[in-house]
C-alpha cells in the first residue's frame, strides 16, 4: 500500500495500462478481441493501455488508500483478503517434504479439496508434463502454470493446493500465491528431501549424478530466502506423519 500511495495519479493510470497490456499480450488477445469480450470499445481500451484511461478509478485508489486497504480488496467480491486466504492453503518446498502426504489430510481434515498444481497444469496443457517441457519449454511450462492457478484462484471455494518447487522462481506467480494463499512452506534437510524421494521410488535424483546432493543443498540455498516468503514455515526433518501433521494443523488454524 506504501509503494501505491507514492505514485502519482499520472503515473498509477500508466502503471494500469501496461498492466492491461501485458496481461492482453500474455494471453495472446489482439486490443480488438478484449475489447469484444470487454464489451468496452477499442478506444476506450487504448486509452486505458497508454496510460490516458477513466481517471475515475484513481478515486476508487484515493478510498482504498484512506481505508489502508490495497485496491483488490475493494474490487474483488467474496470475502476481505484476510479471510479468503485463510480458506486457500499453499504449500510449498521441494519434492520428499511431505505436501502430498500432509496436503491430502490436511484437506480432509477440513473438509475441502486437495489440489495439486502440477496435474492442473497437464490438465490445462492437455500434456504430461515430461511432453509439455519437451514441446514448449520451460518458458512454456511457466505460462500454464501461470494460467492454472488464475484458474484455481477464481475459485472462492476453500481448498489445499500443493505448488511445484519451483515456482518461487517466478515472481509475478509466486507474488499471486503469496497474495491470495495462506502460504506454507513445508521445509526438509536435504539428505531428507532425497531419501523421501528415493522411498517413493524415484531414482532419478542419483541416476548418473555423483553431486546430486550437493546440487540439491545449493537449490536449497538458491531459494530459502524465497521460501521464507510464506506466511508460515513447518520443519519436517525429523518428523513422522502424525507429528508432521500436528505442525501443519497448528501453522493453519488462526
């Protein structure tokens, strides 16, 4: 809210258009065919694209301002932030921390859906993911993950979403999980991590790679201060299921 109040009205109206604009071009939509689906005019879009938009919600900025509130809370219907993130549970941390296992019983604790982000992006792709990186990359990879958990988020309904670990490494969808989730990062010691992944049987973290626990320990470092990010941290070094559990259940419950 501090960073928003800082701009001036000129420049917040150019912030919302390239905004616009990028969203547009990210999901391949010609100025024409969002305008169509808009039911605004194309000039009126182009207007709001450079920056030359209605100035009418830079007073809907003024109010959301006054009421130290950020502007998705006063437009987006349902719930207040707060209390919708609450309903949407992320966990996050590399394969081998538990987010299947501990998602899954978290979920049916509360009586929600259990979500895994990988599957909805094969689902979105129409791919497994091994073809998906084969034909589009990870470029691509990153676009459908992007565009499912837009999907998932326009969901109110509560549920437990289990993300990649990777996607700390992309900002604008991470900042999305962080903004919209109750984010917990579900954290292991690195030789715990590949044993859990081995017991799962799952070899191909050692398969012809000497160094694979060293490369394991410096992702691990690359991407702790992002995973500290989350609203909350469970330690499952250590830990059987049940205790786990236990540590997740209390990082939720307010």
């Amino acid at each position: 809210m501090a960073e928003a109040a800082t701009l001036s009205d000129h420049a917040f109206l150019a912030s919302v258009g390239r905004r616009v604009r990028e969203l547009r071009e990210r999901r391949d939509l010609t100025r024409k065919a969002l305008a169509r689906a808009a039911d605004v005019s194309e000039r009126y879009l182009g207007l709001l694209e450079t920056g030359e938009g209605n100035s009418s919600i830079v007073l809907l900025r003024r109010v959301a301002t006054a009421l130290s509130a950020r502007l998705a809370e006063v437009l987006e219907p349902g719930p207040l932030a707060g209390e919708a993130r609450r309903q949407r549970i992320a966990l996050i941390g590399l394969r081998g921390a538990g987010k299947s296992t501990l998602g899954g019983k978290l979920a049916a604790e509360r009586g929600c859906r259990y979500i895994e982000l990988d599957v909805e992006i094969e689902r979105e792709s129409g791919l497994p993911l091994a073809e998906l990186f084969s034909l589009y990359g990870q470029g691509g990879f990153r676009r459908f993950e992007r565009r499912s958990l837009e999907r998932l988020l326009a969901d109110p309904a509560p549920m437990v979403l289990a993300a990649g670990g990777g996607i700390v490494a992309e900002v604008e969808t991470y900042e999305l999980l962080l903004e919209r989730c109750y984010t917990v990062w579900l954290r292991a010691s690195p030789a715990e991590h590949m044993a859990r992944v081995i017991a799962q049987g799952d070899l191909r973290p050692m398969a012809g790679n000497a160094e694979a626990m060293d490369d394991l320990t410096r992702i691990l470092d690359a991407r702790e201060p992002l995973y500290r990010k989350a609203d909350a941290i469970v330690d499952t070094s250590g830990q059987d299921e049940t205790a786990s559990l236990a540590r997740l259940r209390a990082a939720v419950n307010p």
